[in-house]
C-alpha cells in the first residue's frame, strides 16, 4: 500500500474495472480500488452456462431487491441534474463534494429496454476521459 493515491475507486466490478483500467494505462496515475466482495473462485461465474448455477447463490448474487422491478438491471439511484433532488452533474460530480463521481449504473435514469453492462462500460470509459481530461 502507499500512503497516496491519485484517484480511489469504490467497487471493481463493470464500471470500477473499466475506470482503473483507463485511469492507470499512461502509468503517470495511480488508483486505489477497494472491492468488497470475495475472490471470484466460483467456476460457475466464468462461464456462460454457469448463469443458471450462480443465479439464486447468495455468496455470489447479493439478490438486491427494490420495489421496483429492474429485470436484474438496477439503475436510476443517482439522479444527474440540478435541482435539489440531483446527486450527480452532467460530469458525474457529487454536488457539494470536491473530487468524488458517481460512475456507474445508478447515474442511469431509467430501466433499458436492453441490457445494461454495455451502457455501463461506456458511461465508465468517458468519464476516464473526462477525469483525465481534467474536467
Ligand atoms: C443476476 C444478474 C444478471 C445480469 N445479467 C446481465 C447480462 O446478461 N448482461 C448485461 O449487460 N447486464 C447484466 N446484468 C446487469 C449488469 O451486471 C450491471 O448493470 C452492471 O454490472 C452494473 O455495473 P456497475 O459497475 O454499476 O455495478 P457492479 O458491476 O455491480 O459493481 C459494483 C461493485 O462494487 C462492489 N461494492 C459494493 N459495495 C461496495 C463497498 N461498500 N465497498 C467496496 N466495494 C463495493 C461490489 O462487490 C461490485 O463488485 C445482470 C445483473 C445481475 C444482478
């Protein structure tokens, strides 16, 4: 561990990955990424086959659960906007906090009609773009 770090990362799962992995390739940055879940020693996890076995398995799906019912695709807990319901702006900032983004799922404001690990994965490479841009 180092006693500093450019930028902290909470979660590196789609978009986590993704912003570490942008975040470090010039290597003049470096990126503390905090995971809170276990080792992905799950054989099940790595193939495509092995949805249906992981599914209902609480070690590997926490089986969050809304209200709402998100077909498995979570999103909209973050609004982006200004009002005072807003958590995020149009850059993914926290409003009232310096140096903290939201950047994943819960900035999406409404359930696709499609799947949602692709939009993820973009949202996550421009706003590497956009950090790294200095915005
Ligand atoms: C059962 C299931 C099936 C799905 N199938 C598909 C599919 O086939 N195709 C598709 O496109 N999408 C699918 N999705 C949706 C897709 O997985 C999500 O949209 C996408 O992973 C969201 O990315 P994210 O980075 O926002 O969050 P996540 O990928 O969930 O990443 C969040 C990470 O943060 C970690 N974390 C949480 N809290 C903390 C904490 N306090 N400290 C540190 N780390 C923390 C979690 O362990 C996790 O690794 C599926 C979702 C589920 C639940």
């Amino acid at each position: 561990m180092r006693n500093s770090y450019d930028y902290i990362i909470v979660g590196a799962d789609s978009a986590g990955c993704v912003l570490a992995n942008r975040l470090t390739e010039s290597g003049e940055h470096t990126v503390l990424l905090l995971e809170s879940g276990g080792r992905d020693a799950n054989r099940w996890i790595h193939i495509p086959i092995g949805f249906g076995r992981v599914m209902f398995d609480r070690e590997v799906n926490w089986m969050f659960e809304t209200e709402g019912f998100t077909v498995y695709h979570a999103v909209g807990t973050c609004k982006m906007g200004s009002d005072a319901a807003a958590v995020v702006d149009q850059k993914l900032r926290v409003h009232g906090m310096q140096s903290m983004r939201v950047i994943d799922a819960s900035v999406i404001p409404v359930v696709t009609s499609g799947n949602t690990n692709a939009p993820v994965i973009m949202i996550a490479e421009k706003a590497a773009d956009s950090i790294l841009r200095g915005d």
